[in-house]
C-alpha cells in the first residue's frame, strides 16, 4: 500500500481551490463590468422607426440601468445630418446616407440594418365607408400628385380629398415616392405637413375625407383609421415577406465611424435573436424573413 504525501496532496488540493476562486471571481468582475454598463446615447431621425427604438431602449435600460437613452424623431434627413455632425451617436434612417447626405459625409457613416419596415396609406374612415378600400398604383399617384381632388373619381362618395404630407427631409416620403408612386413627386398640403407619424395620423383620424401613409408599426394597435390596398394587396407584414406588397425598406441606424462601446451594446441588442422576437408583435419585418432581398 502507496503511503501518501500529505503535505504534496494538501498542495496540489490548495492550489486547485485558489485556481477555482480566480476564475469565479475573474467570471464575476466581468459579469459586474457588464451589467455596471453606463453612459449615454443620443439618437435622432425616423419617425417610422422611433417606436422600435423606444420599445427597445425600454427593455436595454431593464439591463442596464445606468444608461441614458434619448430618442428623438425629426425625419431620417435631420437624423443623418445630426449623426454627420456628430451632435448624436446614432442616426435613424428609412434611406441609405447617400440619398441625403453628400458622398464625401455619407462614406463618414457605418450602417447598421436592424429590421424591414412596411408604409401602408391610410384614409378616414369615412372614406372606407363610402367605399374606397382599394387603389391601383396609378390612382394613388394621381391622388398624391394632386390630379384626382375628389373621391368620387375613384369610386368612393362625392367628398374632397385632403392630403396629409411629409415635408422633403422625410425618409417615408422618399420610401412612399419611391414604391407606391414609381418615383412622382408628391404634392405638399402645407398647412397640414408633419413628419411626426402620430400626429400625421391623428389629422387622418379626425379630419374628413384625409388621406396619407405610416408605417405599419403605427398601426398595432386600433389606431382609428383605416389602410387601402394597392393593386388589390393589402399592407401587411405577410404580404410583404412574400414579396407582393411593394411599399417597404430596410431600417438603418448610422453612426460616425464604428459606434462607441455603450452605442455599440444598444446596437447590438437591438439585431440580437433575443430582441428579434418583439419585432413582429410591434408590426417591423425581421429581415431573414424577405423573400425579395432587393426592390
């Protein structure tokens, strides 16, 4: 029978306790540094995406509490000229930086896709009523573009269109001019331009015989408006994911450079799989799901 060496044994027993204590602690300083995560992030631009960032800010900050997080919208060109400028961390955009910003300001920026979002018209509901519940590309262009002023023109009741627009900065515009109406130029009804989307679709809600577009995520909820169908396809996340409904885009969130690390975390939280199941419920696409990658 081997007799043992206590005092090697006792050793070799010491050393494996303090190898283990190093490495928990080491697993709980970065667990620490984690969740002790602090700073401030600054972000401006799409209303179209603002819910989605809002929605997620709410949910980092459960995270991480010691962050600050401020979003404002103001339209995705003021967003990518603030971001250009360096007066916030993230830009959000419904457009690429170079259909707003120069070349030379556009290449400062890193693109962050985060998820598709879908634009849908939406009337009064009076205009539904009367019987207006679909428009061919061509009707749609003839109402923004100002040449059809009446809704009996396309089928509904004998009432006054109302527009309700977006001024030129608006990336939702530039998504709507784009896919909805094959490039016109959209009309402008000044006295009613926005581009905060609840106010926009409040002026729907209550004014009579108004028309005009939001994202979907604007929508989730009763939203006391009604959407048209363009060529007979309804605005939805499924018809879009199959390709047969046309007014859609990718979501970008720019930064000056590569993202600071708090930037960065927020970024990466809201692309994570985690983050991605919310997605849908609050009426954005999640990207993998397209089954047209390019218009």
């Amino acid at each position: 029978m081997r007799k043992m060496n206590f005092k090697k044994s006792a050793a070799v027993i010491l050393s494996t306790v303090c190898m283990v204590t190093a490495l928990v602690g080491c697993g709980s300083n970065s667990a620490d540094a984690d969740s002790n995560l602090s700073g401030s992030i600054t972000a401006a631009g799409s209303s179209a995406l603002k819910p989605l960032v809002d929605d997620a800010a709410d949910l980092f900050n459960e995270k991480y509490p010691d962050v600050n997080i401020t979003i404002d919208a103001g339209g995705s060109g003021e967003g990518l000229k603030q971001v250009s400028e360096g007066t916030v961390n993230i830009g959000n955009s419904d457009v690429e930086a170079a259909e707003k910003l120069d070349a030379a300001k556009a290449a400062e920026l890193v693109d962050h896709k985060v998820c598709v979002v879908t634009m849908a018209p939406i009337v009064n509901k009076d205009v539904t009523a009367g019987g207006v519940k679909n428009l061919t590309k061509a009707q749609l262009t003839d109402i923004f573009t100002g040449k059809i002023t009446n809704w009996k023109e396309v089928g509904g009741a004998d009432e006054a269109i109302v527009l309700i627009t977006r001024p030129e900065s608006s990336g939702t515009r530039a998504t709507f001019k784009k896919y909805a109406l094959d490039g016109a130029s959209e009309a402008s009804n000044k006295s009613m331009e926005t581009d905060d989307s609840g106010v926009l679709l409040q002026n729907v809600k209550t004014t009579k015989g108004a028309i005009g577009y939001v994202a979907l995520s604007y929508l989730v909820s009763n939203p006391g408006v009604d959407t048209v169908s363009i060529d007979g396809v309804e605005p939805t996340l499924e018809n879009t994911y199959a390709g047969k409904y046309p007014v859609w885009t990718y979501e970008h969130m720019y930064t000056k450079g590569n993202a600071d690390e708090v930037s960065q975390k927020f970024l990466d939280y809201i692309t994570s799989d985690e983050y991605g199941k919310k997605m849908e419920s609050l009426g954005y696409g999640v990207s993998s799901k397209m089954t047209v990658k390019e218009h």
